[in-house]
C-alpha cells in the first residue's frame, strides 16, 4: 500500500473511532438521564401556547382540539395561532374553532407583508411573544398531536426546577410506509442526541415542535436578532443564545407524557426539501460545538461510502475490508445508541430496519453535504434559502 493510501487508511479509521466514541458517549448521558415521573401536582404557571401555521387545514383543526383538551387550568393558560398568510382555509377554520369556545383564551395573529422578510416562522414567534401574556411560552407544530399530560408534565418540571428552557420529545407516527419507518427511527435518533447534548451540559440541537422557554428569556437574549437572514433556524439559534447568555440553564425533558408527534415526509422530493430546509442554517452556526459535531458526523458518513466506493477501484481488498470495519463501527454504535432511545418511544419494532435506515443516512447526508450547499429549497409554498 502506497503512502497516499495508509495515510487515507489512517484518516478514515480516525474517524471511525471518534464517532464511535462519540456514539458511545451519547449512549451512556441518554441512559443517565433520568424519565420524569409526574407527581401530578397542581400547576401555577400562566402559559401561552404558540402555533405557527401556513396552509395547515388538513392539520390544525385536530392539533387545536389536542391542546384544548389538556388537563392544565383553563385560566392559566393561552393559545396563541399564527397564520403566516396562508392560501388554503388555515385562518377559516382556526376563526371556527375560535367561535365555538369562547371560553377560552385563543387568539389569532394574522401576518402581512411578509414579502421582504427571510423570518417568516421566526417572525410569526416573534409576533406572539409580543403580544403573550404566560409567563412560560411552549411552542408546537400546527401538523402535531399531543397527550392530555403534555402542558402539565412540562409546567410540573419546570416549576420544579426552574429551567430557562425545556426540550421535550419529538417523533414520528402514523408511518404508511417504510420510507416513512426509516424516518422515524433516524429522527428519534436526533431527539436522543439532542437529550444526551443537554446531560452533557452543552446543548446542541433541538425542535421547536416541543420547545419551552420564559418569555422574559426570549426578550432577553434578543429573540432571533442577528439571525434574521435565515428562514429557518427559528428553535436551534434560539437555544443557542440561551445557552451562551444563560449556561447550563437548559433541560431535557424525558418523559413520555410530554411526547408531541408529527409526520414523516411521503415523498423524497418532501424528505429533501425538508433536509434542506434543516440545512440551510448552517451558515447561523457559531457554536464550536455543534460545527464539531456537524463536521464529525458527516465526514464520517462521507468516508464510509468513500471506503465502499474505494474497494471496486483499489487494487487488494484492503478498501473492502475498511469499509466493512467503518460500516461494522458505524452499525454497532448506532444500534447501541438507538435501542435505548427505540425503547423510550416505544417503537423498538422500527429496529427491524435498523440496516436499511443506515443505508439511507450513509447516502443522503453523503448528498445533503453536496447538492444542499445552494441553500435553495421549497417549502409550504415558497422558494427560500
């Protein structure tokens, strides 16, 4: 073997061995945190809930209906909708909830001109922040669903311990296929790390499909200044100011009563506009950690179809047998991580596409690297970047 190839042999082993270790690490902060029994105690924080939506008919009308019946005491709590100019019923049919319980406190924003703006999500949060009046903001999807446990279990840890912000879980459900299967085991991955992240006391991701904070916090670190050129971003930069203005202030949430769920993408056109979208807040990152972190992952997934693609075109099997060991590492560390976290969900079936998931991960974050540089992506309707 050639200089040029131990050194690449080398390179590729390297870092297989830092995120296995990494991996690793992750594994044991899921395990050591601790699920969050609920004491059902009476809450006393005023909450306001915020839904940002744009063109959610199919959705909203059933994630409203989940938040109206949560076991939190109807005068501590609002709900705040934004409708980000939607072209379908969206407004209609939130403006019909609305009228049939007046009773409750639900408000909705509706914004305009929003033409010359990058925020859109971040704006439609920054006008409900403006205008809420709970002392503690929990934000969600208008695409989510939720236990009747979800307000009280956030609110109850919070009042326990009195965290800046609260990361909560997030999964997938209803899968119709296995492309939507695959999904949801990667994505639950995320939510692991993003747990393990704050055991570790250096947070590094989060979704704001499930996200607490106080409202003084938000108007403290400045809402999303200086991240106002980014159409997403609007729940990891956020955290990320937190973090470096409030340290270690920031908690995970491990509990099953406090589980929102969403969708997986149907198509993969869908399933790569929304990487994209994810993607394109990568120029936002300050946060050495999370680059480290960012870098680690995808060089690792880069060279281990590197060393497959190597073995048809190095003489020997050297290649063949590093890629079979970087794919082996890589299959072991995961797994390790991904039962655990599997088993909180309570979807260690998925495990059965364990491989395939791999497969998917190895070739797209491969891809996302390359083809998602431009930024540009489609989502709800729009062109951004």
């Amino acid at each position: 073997m050639s200089i040029i190839l131990f050194i690449l042999f080398f390179v590729l082993m390297s870092a297989g061995i830092l995120y296995a270790t990494m991996m690793l690490a992750f594994t044991f902060k899921w395990l050591s945190l601790p699920v969050f029994k609920s004491k059902g105690k009476t809450p006393e924080t005023t909450i306001t809930v915020i839904i940002p939506a744009r063109n959610e008919e199919e959705h909203i009308a059933k994630c409203l209906q989940n938040v109206l019946v949560q076991n939190y005491p109807h005068n501590l709590i609002e709900i705040i909708i934004v409708d980000d100019n939607s072209t379908d019923n969206t407004a209609m049919l939130v403006e019909k909830i609305i009228a049939e319980n007046t009773d409750r406190t639900i408000r909705l924003v509706k914004l305009k001109d929003v033409s010359a703006t990058a925020l859109f999500k971040k704006r439609a949060i920054t006008e409900a922040v403006s205008v809420a009046r709970g002392k503690l903001i929990i934000t969600t999807d208008a695409d989510c669903r939720m236990g009747s446990k979800w307000l009280a279990t956030i609110t109850e840890y919070y009042e326990l311990h009195q965290t800046k912000m609260l990361l909560s879980p997030v999964t997938f459900a209803e899968e119709k296929s296995l492309f939507e299967k695959l999904q949801t085991l990667e994505f639950i991955g995320y939510i692991g790390v993003s747990a393990a992240a704050v055991a570790m006391k250096n947070p590094l991701m989060c979704n704001g499909a499930n996200l607490a904070y106080e409202r003084e916090v938000f108007n403290a670190v400045g809402g999303y200044k200086h991240n106002d050129n980014l159409a997403s971003g609007d729940d990891v930069f956020l955290m990320l100011k937190i973090k470096k203005m409030f340290p270690e202030t920031i908690h995970f949430l491990k509990s099953r009563e406090a589980i929102v769920e969403t969708f997986a993408q149907k198509s993969m056109n869908d399933f790569f506009q929304q990487r994209k979208r994810w993607l394109s807040k990568r120029p936002g990152y300050k946060d050495v950690s999370v680059i480290a972190t960012a870098l680690l992952v995808y060089a690792f997934n880069f060279f281990v179809l590197l060393g497959f693609l190597l073995s048809f075109f190095v003489a020997g099997n050297s290649f063949m047998i590093l890629f079979g060991l970087l794919f082996l590492l890589k299959c072991f560390s995961d797994f390790v991580f991904l039962y655990p976290v599997a088993k909180f969900f309570g979807r260690r079936e998925l495990l059965w596409w364990f491989l395939p998931e791999q497969v998917l991960v190895i070739v797209y974050v491969t891809l996302m690297g390359i083809i998602g540089s431009n930024g540009k992506y489609k989502w709800k309707g729009r062109e951004l970047k």
